[in-house]
C-alpha cells in the first residue's frame, strides 16, 4: 500500500472515529444545551434562547400571537416578605403557564418579574380571553401554609405582522405594558398589595416560617445522621469550631472493615457487609450524631458530649452487634479507632 493510500485511510479512521465520538455524546450535549437555555428557578426559556425560537418561529410560521406579562409591585413583595417568598411567587406563575397555555407554545421568563408567550395562531378574541382567564388564575396564589397572596398583573398582547422579528414584538408588547401601567399605576398597586395572613403579623415572621419550613427535616428519621462525606465534613468543622468556646467533647470513630488478613474483604461480599454495618452505625448511635460513607469499607461517626471510656464502649458495642447480625466473624473483623477532636489541629494519640 503506497503511502498516499494509508494517509487516505487513516483519515477515514479518524473521521469514524470522531464520527462515533460525536453520536455518543450527543444527548449529553443536548441535556447542556437545554439546560443553558432554560432559567434555574422557573425551567421556563431565558430571554436569549426565546429570542433565538421565536425568531425561528417567524421565519418558520405564517401566523402567531405575542403576550406579554409583567407581575404589578413583584419588588414590593421581595422587600416586605423576603426573596424565598418571590421566588415562590415566580414558581407559582410559570406552574400556571405551563399548564394553561397550549403545549406548542413558546414561554420564558424575560427578565425578573416578566413573562413572554409565543402562540400559533392570531384569533384576536380568543387570544384576549386566554389573557383574562390568566389574571384571573394568577389574582389568587396560595403560598404553603403560610400566606394567601392576591397577585395582579399587566398584560397585553400584539399579533405578528410581516417582517416582524422577536425584538420588534417585544417593543411593541412592552409599550402597551408601558402605557397601560402609567393608566391605573396606583390602583393596580393597591390590588396587588392585598395580603392576608393566616398566621402571624409580618414579613420576617413569614420568611422565617418559610426559612423553617425548607430547613426542617421532614419526615425526621430515626436513629443518627446520615450525610455524605461534603456534608459531614463541614458538620466536624463546625463542631471543632464549637470546642473552642465550650468545654464540650466530641470524638471521631472511624470504623474500617476487613477480612481475617487485614485486606479489605473480597467485593463480592463487601457490599452486604458495609450495608449491615451502616445498619448498625444508624441504630447504635443517638438521633443526634452523625455518620458518612468515608470509602467502600469505612465508615466515619461524629460523636460529642462523651468521656474517652464511652467513646470507647460504643464503638466496642457497634463491633459486637455487627459481628452478631452477621453471623460469619471468622471471615470478617471490624477494627475501630477514636479520635478526640481538639480546638486547635494538633496531633492527637490514637486509640485501637
């Protein structure tokens, strides 16, 4: 083979090669696509990407219908009731889009408290309509159990025309918003100001209810903490923090599990036995320590307010009930260290 002949062929390699490379990699890359052009907090289209569809939209299209919509006095509920509360609020509204506008329609959140709506067709009558039965959907929102919010709302509509472009609608959408809002400003903030509180008697008691609400383990499970490694570890800095105001102590049991020649045990077996010593680790401690996965045969407990000699009986306790749930001692060990954490990182004696 001569060598114009291998060059040729080793690039027809390597393009199918590429060629397979891409094909695997394309829903990965579809899935970032998507979530590049979608908002985090509603998952309606950015300002960017619902100009980039609409434009295609038009060119694609012969008819289409334009809405736009601005929630009244949004910044007044963000400074009187806290950020959580408006993002529920924005939640809220894009929940009520999605499930009452048609589902060929193209919806984004445009900017902070506004809302664009692509719809086929240019049924002035029944464009108009689908935009009051939306002011009236939205006049009531229920926020959790905490707040009924009356939520009003400007919005108009334009139908496409020709040569239009997504800028172009959006101009002459918000003009009408502009101009509807300067009619009845004072009257539409008054509405949309209307609060009624089920329980307590101000913003920052609903924040904090609402602060509560996301914070508080629900249900709450029984037996200790479980968290991943991240977590735990941000949780013993804490405690560490803790030790140097305080005069409480708290202890690191690290549990490492082996076979009878101190290997880590075969993996045929290893996953049952971390499952029954996690078991364990959970039941054995109080609703109050924690624990994380630290490897694929170790386990790592946060414990505080104990002396070294209980430190000591409880991780002596965790082996012999592991040892008794797994019925096979000869072939497996559980080796157990405490660590007596210290307000400053200074090397501490290990206990076996």
């Amino acid at each position: 083979m001569n060598p114009t002949t291998q060059e040729s062929d080793k690039k027809n390699r390597t393009v199918k090669r590429n060629g397979k490379s891409r094909e695997s990699f394309e829903p990965e890359n579809q899935a970032l696509q998507d979530n590049s052009e979608r908002d985090w907090l509603t998952q309606l289209y950015k300002r960017e990407a619902m100009e980039r569809l609409c434009n295609a939209w038009l060119l694609a299209k012969q008819t289409g219908t334009f809405i736009l919509m601005d929630l009244d006095s949004f910044k007044r509920i963000n400074d009187r009731y806290g950020h959580i509360t408006g993002d529920q609020v924005l939640q809220k509204v894009s929940y009520v889009l999605t499930k009452m506008l048609p589902g060929d329609s193209l919806i984004g959140r445009v900017s902070g408290d506004e809302f664009a709506v692509l719809l086929s067709g240019q049924d002035e009558k029944k464009s108009e309509q689908l935009c009051t039965q939306l002011r009236q959907r939205l006049r009531h929102l229920h926020l959790r159990e905490c707040l009924d919010l009356r939520l009003d709302l400007t919005i108009t509509q334009t139908a496409r025309r020709p040569d239009d472009t997504y800028q172009r609608l959006y101009d002459r959408a918000n003009q009408q918003i502009r101009e509807k809002k300067s009619g009845h400003n004072s009257e539409r903030q008054n509405q949309a100001m209307e609060f009624k509180l089920r329980e307590g008697n101000g913003g920052v008691t609903i924040d904090m209810k609402l602060i509560a609400s996301e914070m508080r383990e629900n249900p709450t499970r029984p037996g200790s903490f479980c968290q991943d490694y991240e977590t735990f570890k941000a949780i013993y800095r804490f405690a560490e923090r803790k030790m140097c105001r305080s005069q409480e102590s708290a202890y690191l049991l690290l549990f490492t599990l082996t076979d009878n020649m101190g290997d880590f045990p075969a993996l045929s077996q290893r996953d049952e036995d971390m499952d029954i010593l996690g078991t364990v680790i959970r039941d054995q401690l109080r609703l109050g320590d924690v624990f994380t996965q630290y490897s694929s045969c170790q386990y790592l407990v946060l414990v505080s307010g104990l002396t070294v000699d209980n430190a000591d009986k409880l991780a002596d306790r965790i082996a012999g009930t592991f040892y008794q749930k797994h019925q096979d001692s000869g072939m497996h060990s559980v080796l157990h260290y405490s660590y007596p954490l210290q307000p400053t990182r200074v090397e501490v004696k290990q206990k076996k």
